[in-house]
C-alpha cells in the first residue's frame, strides 16, 4: 500500500499539484473550490479530479497511473471500472506528505460517514506544540487528519474511533502514506487507553441546533459541510472530559479543538493548567482549542486572537500568548 500511495502521488495526487489545480492544497477550502471543477483535461488534472473532486473519469486519460496500480485501487475498493471508465468509491486527498482517505463530497449524509475535513481539523493539527513523544492518543481519531499531517510528532501513535468505517478509511489513509507507526483500532473515546504523553480530540458540535449565521459566505459553507456529519452523539462530552485526564501521562499534554460552549465550562473547574484560546468573531457560533496539562500548578488562562492570512489557524504561540495573558 505504500508503494501504491508512491505511485499516486508520483501521478499528480499531492499537495504541490493540487495548490495548482484547485488554487490551495488546504482541505476544508476544497469543497467551495469544487463547485466549478477545475479541468481535468492533462495526466495529473485527471487523477485530482478522480479522487478529490469525485468526477468519472475515461480510463485512457490517467496515463500517468499504470495498469497494476488501478487495479490495486480496484481491489482495495477505491476505485470501481466501468467500460473504461472509472469513478472513485472514496476520496483520496493529499495532506502535505500524506493522503488521507474519506468520504466523497457527494456522500448521502448518513450515521456513519467519514466526513471531508473542514477547518477544524486545521485547527487542532497545528496547534499541537513540536516535540517527538513516545506516545500519541487521538480520540475520536476519524479519518487521522492531524495523525497523517503530523506523523513526526510521536514514535507511536494510536487512533480510536467508534465508527468501524472512520477506522477503515484512517487505516487506508496510513497504510497509503507508509506511516507504519501510527495504528487505528475501533472504540469509544471513555474506553480505557494506554496513557499517552500527547492526547488530542476534535471534538464535535455539542447541540442539534445549526449554528448562528453571520453573514451569506457563513451560511454557504455550512450547506457545504452539513452539520449532520459533525453531530455528537448523546453523551459524548460527559464521556470525554473524565476520560481525558486518564489517558494523558504524568508531564503529558492534552489538546483539544471544541466549541466554547463545550469546552469552557468543563475546564473552569477542572485541575492544572487550562489555557484556552479563542478565534471566532462575536456573532459566530465560539470555537476554540485549550492546551490542558492536568498534573501542572493550578492556572487558567483564555483569550482570543483573529485569525489572518499569515496565521490562519491556532498555533503554539498561542497557547503562549494565552498563558501570558495577565490574570485578572
């Protein structure tokens, strides 16, 4: 499967080509892009608008991929053939060095599904601190996004998700990137978990209630990306909160990405140091992402920071920036 993933990205499925093709390598701003997609007239705009944009695409203009490569895909069942034509069953998206496998924008919006990533998981991916662990849990893993475009984060890393087809599809992501140290099992984020020095969540959208619309663009990306496919399930928070404390290491951190309603009650009271940073605009459904070190001296930071085009997701610095925030 690695040297499979090679020849795929050898063919035109990476970032480099797709920032091209699409006009940005960045995920979550894929499906807007898709609306009107982008030609798939040469090699490499074909394998792109196989895999990521979900077009059937004639057999003979995927030159650049050879015949025992498509019916690997075939066999794998990323790819079904039909008369010389082929349709992609998944969608198979470069992430930076790796390729993360998830369901087709077109997808029926079902139970199980494995979202497209939205910001979200930018989000949490780069805010988590560099550093080589030992160990890294992801809760809730899906599709292993921030696993797969940080792989280099921990010696070993383990994914857990209750949903058997996030598990697939996070285990094709792995096997196709040769990320050999990360493994993905199925279970429940307030299952027991070997304790990890790193332990992350993206956690979902706590309420049925669609989010406050501030303005068209808003309400455009949300039809995009229904907010059915990022439902928690009942009692998923009263799950996770207790839940991570037990997995983390003595010394270890937690990240966590969540929306404020959810995340900020559950940390006011809890132990150690808590340091939340905001990044929605009033007026917008609040999201934010905490760094929570539960064996650490007793401090809560938050603040809040716009996002810009040269830092448009959380990072480390602010986690810094919370933590020197003056308490008040």
């Amino acid at each position: 499967m690695a040297a499979l993933g090679a020849q795929l990205r050898t063919a035109g499925l990476n970032a480099r080509a797709l920032a091209v093709w699409a006009g940005t390598a960045r995920i979550a701003a894929l499906p807007a892009r898709l609306e009107t997609p982008p030609s798939a007239e040469t090699p490499v705009g074909a394998i792109l608008a196989l895999f990521v944009a979900g077009a059937e695409i004639a057999r003979d203009r995927l030159r650049s991929l050879p015949e025992p490569a498509l019916a690997a895909l075939a066999a794998h069942g990323l790819v079904e053939r039909d008369a010389g034509r082929l349709r992609a069953r998944v969608a198979i998206l470069p992430l930076g060095a790796a390729l993360l496998v998830c369901d087709r924008l077109d997808a029926p919006a079902e139970r199980d599904l494995v979202c497209w990533p939205d910001d979200s998981s930018h989000h949490l991916a780069s805010a988590i601190p560099p550093g080589r662990r030992t160990g890294w849990l992801d809760l809730g893993c899906g599709s292993a996004f921030a696993p797969l475009v940080r792989p280099e984060l921990a010696g070993r890393i383990t994914g857990v998700d209750l949903n058997p087809r996030a598990v697939r599809h996070a285990e094709l992501g792995a096997a196709l990137s040769g990320i050999a140290h990360l493994a993905v099992s199925p279970g429940d984020i307030g299952d027991a978990h070997e304790p990890a020095a790193l332990v992350t969540c993206n956690a979902p959208i706590p309420d049925p209630d669609p989010p406050p619309v501030a303005d068209r663009l808003a309400e455009h990306a949300r039809l995009l990306v229904p907010e059915v496919w990022r439902r928690a399930e009942a009692g998923f928070f009263e799950r996770l909160w207790p839940a991570l404390p037990r997995a983390v290491q003595q010394g270890g951190l937690i990240v966590v990405h969540a929306a404020c309603a959810a995340l900020e009650p559950a940390l006011a009271e809890a132990p150690g140091e808590r340091a939340i940073m905001s990044y929605t605009p009033d007026g917008v459904r609040g999201f934010a992402v905490a760094w929570w070190r539960p064996d650490a001296p007793s401090r809560l930071a938050r603040a809040r920071r716009a996002l810009t085009l040269e830092r448009p997701h959380v990072d480390p610095r602010d986690r810094e920036d919370a933590l020197a925030t003056p308490r008040g």
